[in-house]
C-alpha cells in the first residue's frame, strides 16, 4: 500500500482484523485497488495544542472554531529520542510543556463512488494513545480505557517509540462528498517529554478468496494418539475468515488457516474441508478423507545402555510406558550372558524427566568384560494403554562394549563438496553419485589469518593436526559459503537394533548428520526444515567439542554411508571447522579391529613419519624377526611416531592390547 510496506501473513477469523489489513503488500495495491485519501505526510491537518479542553464539539463534523487552529503535515510533535525511532521527520513541532494532557487533529477528504465492496485502512504512530473519529463517530480506541473519555484521561501506556499502529475502520462511517477525520491524542502521563502524531488513510477493494494450494488439505493416514495439521491457505481482500468442516458440519472453534488435531481418535476420522470467506464471498477447499490406524505396536525395548558408573543402566523404550510400573525395581533385573550372575536392581526414575528414558542403578557395578542382560519380569503397559504390553520376561542386552567405526586420521577418507552449490536433499542417499567430489582426510577447518590465508595447522580443541583445509568463500569468491558437505562410510558388523553410536566431534559452528540418508543427529541447528541457506543457531570463535551417544534407528550391519552438512552461524565468519569420531556401542563384545600401518616421509626426507590406527595400538619394531619385538611407543594415544629417515630401516608392526 502507498507509502506503507506489510510483509504477507497468516490469516485470521476477523474480517477485518490487523491481519487482514496487512496482508497484502505494496506490489499487490493496483489489483486489489487501493486509493489513499489521507497521506500520512503530505495531507493538511488542522491541531489544537493549546492544552485547553475542547469537549465533545471539535469531534463534528461542522467545526466552526476549526479555521482558528493551526495548520499542518504529518509527522506532528516532539521526539528527542536518539537514535530517531521513526521513518519520517517531525515536520510540525508541537508544544509538550505545562503537562498538556490531550491535543486535537482534523483532516478533511472527499470521497465520490460506489463505497461498496471497498474497506477503510488506517496506518500511522499514535505516541501515547487516541481514540479515533470519523464523520462524528467514534471509529477506533487505540491504548485508550473504555468508558467516557474526558480531556484528562489518560492513555493506558506509553507506546515502544517508533511503533507502527494500523487499524479498519468500518465503510459505512464513509459519505458520499465531504468527510471528516478526527483524533485525539492523549498523553500516557503529565511528565511525559514527547507526543507524536501521524495518520494515513486508504480505500482498497475488496477480492475473493483463493487458496494458495489446489492440494491443501492432503489426505492422510494419521497413528492413534499421533498429532496432525490440516492446512488451507488462501489470500484475499481482506484477509479471508476461515471454518473448518467435518464430513458437512462445522467444527467449533476450527477458525483458522489450519486445524490441529492433537491426539488422533477413531472418532476423527472423516472427510475435511475448509471455506474461506471476507465480503467479496467465499470459496471452498479440496475435502481431504483422514484415515484413523490404531495403535497394535507394543513397547519395545530400544537399547538398554551401560553408562559410565557400572552401575547405572539407560533404558529407552520407543513410546512411553507406564511409568509407575516402569520405574518398579522389583521388576526388572540384571543378568550376565550365562545367567551365572544376577545384578538386582535397586532404583529406578526417569532420565531428566524423559517419559520415554529411564536410569536403573543395580546393587552392585558390572564387569567390564562381561556381557549383561536386562530381563524384565512383569508385563509392561503403554502409558496410555492401547492393549499392546512388553511382554513379561522380555530381554535386551545391554551395550556397553566400544570400538571405533570412523576415526580421525590418516586412512578414513571422505568426501566433501564445498562449491557454494545448493544440493538439495539427493546428496545424503547411499546411491547418491559423489564420485565427483574431493576426497580428504579430517580435520577439515579453515581459519582467516592476518595474511589472508586459510590454512592453519592445528584447531586448539583438537589433538591432531589439520589434513584438509577448507574455503570460506565461493571459487569466484563473491559470496561466502553456508553449507559444506560431506560423505563417508563405515563397516557395522554387530546388532545394529540394539547398539548406539558415540560421536566425538569438533565443529564451528552447526551441522546436521545423516545416516543411510536419515537425520539422527543435529547440533547448533534450529528445528524445522534445513535448507542450504539455513545458519546455525550458534556462531563460535573457534571450534568447540561435543560429545554425543544416540541411537540411530537407520544403523545396519555391513556397509552405513554417513553424512553431513556441516553450517556457518554468519556469513561473516571468519572460521569453519568440522572433526567427527564415530563409536560403535555394543551389546557384545565387538570384533577385533583390523589396525592399519602408514609409514611415509615428511617434506624435509631426512625424517619420516609413522601413521597407526587405531591409536591406542602399540607400535613394536624389529631388526631381525626371529629375535622377537620390541615396543616403540605403548598405547600413547597418539596415533604417529616422527623418527628420522635412517632409524627406519626395520620392522614394524601395530598390536592392539
């Protein structure tokens, strides 16, 4: 609308509510015909700032006394704010001083047409409060009581400076020929240092309805208990009223843009439809058919995971159970593999109020090199009870037994894609072809230095040193990069359905992780869809770590393709920075990891370097292999070994202890 931008919005039930008003954009004024007959900084109004009570007589619209007050363009008032809080300038100054509790306006317009059809819009700042005249009748309160009003009322509360207030006014104050808008500005105290007035007004036509979507509603399947949200979006002028209907009758209170049902029943399943209408009439949606499925899964054990004190035990079930009887110690043991050993279970609660995670604390802490079992006793009912239990006797093992699947250093390679391209989604499927993209090695980070270069060799956080440097920037670096993507796969060989991963990782500053194509991890991320676009909701200085055990549901045994997008909190961003260490947790004690050996020279040849994983495998040489082994460097944790050049010239070998 002329002089006035309003950003598109969720409509309401009111036909002529704020929303409605402010629906439509600038862009839309000449289809929907809008025509301003009181420009909020060019239109001459008459004011009174004389602090004297006018009564009632100066609202009419014959005012005789009008011609002796002075004259002039919005903005009006005093604002010594800084910085400024409005768009426009105070172009008539008015007087604020002796508590002056009230000021008066009046603008006159002419109005000729058919006001059919057609809707009032006003938009301007009202500092502190008003009420509104149009014609001699009152129109609109705006921060004002209700009752009476005097020359002494005061208005309900300062405004924050610089607020926009935009409100309908009803077309049948309207007349054909002269018309006149009055206002009176009220002050919210009698030490108030500022007034500010200004006031547009302009006629649009109305438009029919239309929704922004021939398939809104979509028909669905919807779980028992489970929550669902029927969407029919619809423009128009003014914004449209809605009412949902179900199998023909109205639903009370369904008066909004979409419908929630929270819980899904037997009794909510029918066809639903939406009508949307203002005063150009009404439209009707597509009818959407809801199809109710009930409930027949049971509780099922997801993983019961050995925490770090021995004795405590996470349990988490894939809906809530009862909790009462899931927190019952007596009904739940510890047991080892052999059934030789039974850990009794003493306490039972929630884990940091989960309703679906409970921590179980045995008598006693478990053997570290011992494979448990957690064995329920009596049946388990859903929390609400759809006749689907844990079966009594119901077992689980317990994971507790570590190995790596994907580590930092020198022989898990990925891929990454850092081209400043958007890749959609298609990107995080197994059979995406990544053929294409560069192979590396992590860390992966990038860090703007003084000098302008990226490179840094070591992140603080981190133990080792960087192998692949990263870009900020586009490659005709003209825009900074928001997304960098990255793949890699691991060998899971062990029960997948009841082991948790354990990622350690470095990053700066969000990322998302999908495994076989399905998110089970974000970090720094909001909820909701995530685009390339996306920033993350956090924005480091440099890397920090994080450490996270999850079940991801997506894990197989063979072949998991990893990935991630990894996110800038800023465009500005001086840094990125992604490491990520993947455990596997086990119910069982884990095969024996194959260690690998990398022997290679640095950039001076006189020394070399030897790579090891996994890192907390001993490195032992020899010079004559029927004398034996001798250890070089014993579970240091460091993966590498620097040694001169000449000193290599025997045998080496990697054992895992």
């Amino acid at each position: 609308m002329a002089g006035f931008n309003a950003a598109p919005m969720r409509c309401t039930s009111n036909l002529l509510s704020l929303a409605a008003l402010l629906a439509w954009a600038s862009a839309a004024d000449a289809q929907i015909g809008v025509t301003t007959i009181v420009n909020l900084t060019n239109s001459v109004w008459r004011y009174d700032d004389a602090g004297i009570d006018r009564g009632t007589a100066w609202r009419e619209v014959s005012y005789p006394a009008e011609s002796q007050w002075r004259s002039g363009t919005g903005l009006f008032g005093l604002e010594g704010s800084l910085p400024y809080p409005y768009p426009t300038p105070v172009r008539t100054p008015m007087l604020v001083s002796g508590g002056r509790p009230t000021y008066y306006f009046r603008a006159r317009f002419n109005f000729s047409g058919n006001p059919a059809g057609l809707n009032i819009i006003a938009k301007g700042y009202i500092d502190d409060g008003a009420i509104v005249y149009l014609n001699g009748a009152e129109v609109r309160r705006v921060r004002m009581p209700a009752g009476t009003i005097t020359f002494t009322t005061r208005a309900q509360l300062a405004t924050p400076e610089g607020q926009v207030v935009e409100f309908a006014i009803p077309v049948n104050y309207l007349v054909q020929g002269d018309n006149v808008l009055a206002v009176e500005v009220h002050q919210q105290s009698s030490t108030s240092s500022d007034v500010v007035f200004g006031l547009s007004l302009e006629t649009a036509s109305s438009q029919l309805p239309a929704f922004l979507s021939v398939d809104e509603p979509t028909d669905r399947s919807v779980d028992q208990d489970a929550s669902t949200t029927l969407v029919a979006q619809a423009s128009g002028f003014p914004a449209p009223a809605f009412q949902w209907f179900r199998n023909g009758a109205a639903i009370a209170g369904a008066a909004a843009d979409s419908y929630l049902i929270p819980a899904m029943a037997l009794g909510d399943a029918g066809d639903y439809f939406c009508v949307a209408s203002n005063s150009a009439g009404s439209v009707t949606s597509r009818v959407a058919t809801l199809t109710y499925v009930p409930d027949t899964n049971g509780v099922r054990i997801l993983y019961a995971l050995g925490l770090e004190d021995p004795t405590m035990i996470r349990v988490a079930f894939s809906e809530a159970p009862d909790p009462g009887a899931a927190m019952d110690n007596f009904e739940w043991l510890v047991l080892s593999e052999d059934r030789s050993t039974t850990l009794t279970v003493v306490f039972g609660e929630r884990d940091n109020g989960s309703s679906t995670e409970f921590i179980f604390t045995t008598d006693v802490p478990r053997d570290p090199n011992t494979v448990y079992i957690l064995q329920r006793g009596a049946q388990l009912d859903e929390f609400v009870n759809h006749g689907n239990p844990l079966a009594a006797g119901s077992e689980v093992s317990i994971a507790s037994f570590a190995a790596p699947l994907v580590l930092v250093d020198d022989f898990q390679q990925w891929r990454l894609n850092q081209s400043g391209t958007d890749l959609g989604t298609a990107w995080r499927a197994t059979d995406y072809d990544d053929t294409a993209w560069t192979n590396r090695y992590a860390p992966f980070d990038a860090y703007r230095q003084a000098d302008g270069s990226m490179c840094r060799l070591f992140v603080p956080v981190l133990e080792s040193q960087v192998r692949s440097c990263l870009t900020l920037s586009n490659a005709a670096n003209t825009a900074q990069i928001p997304t960098i993507y990255f793949r890699t796969r691991f060998v899971f060989n062990g029960d997948a359905a009841h082991s948790l991963l354990k990622l350690q990782i470095a990053i700066n500053d969000g990322a998302v992780f999908y495994l076989n194509g399905v998110e089970f991890l974000r970090t720094g991320m909001a909820s909701g869809d995530i685009t390339y676009d996306s920033l993350a909701t956090r924005s480091f200085g440099d890397a920090i770590s994080e450490t996270h055990i999850v079940h991801a549901p997506t894990l197989i045994g063979g072949t998991n393709l990893l990935a991630v997008e990894l996110h800038q909190g800023t465009l500005r961003s001086e840094s990125i920075t992604l490491a990520a260490e993947v455990s596997g947790i086990f119910p069982t004690r884990p095969a024996t990891v194959q260690p690998q050996l990398l022997i290679r020279r640095l950039d001076d040849p006189s020394f070399s370097e030897v790579i090891w994983s996994p890192r907390n495998g001993h490195l032992e040489s020899s010079d004559d292999l029927s004398a034996g082994w001798e250890t070089v460097q014993a579970n240091h944790n460091s993966g590498r070994l620097v040694t001169p050049t000449i000193a290599l010239q025997r045998f080496y070998r990697i054992v895992i202890p």
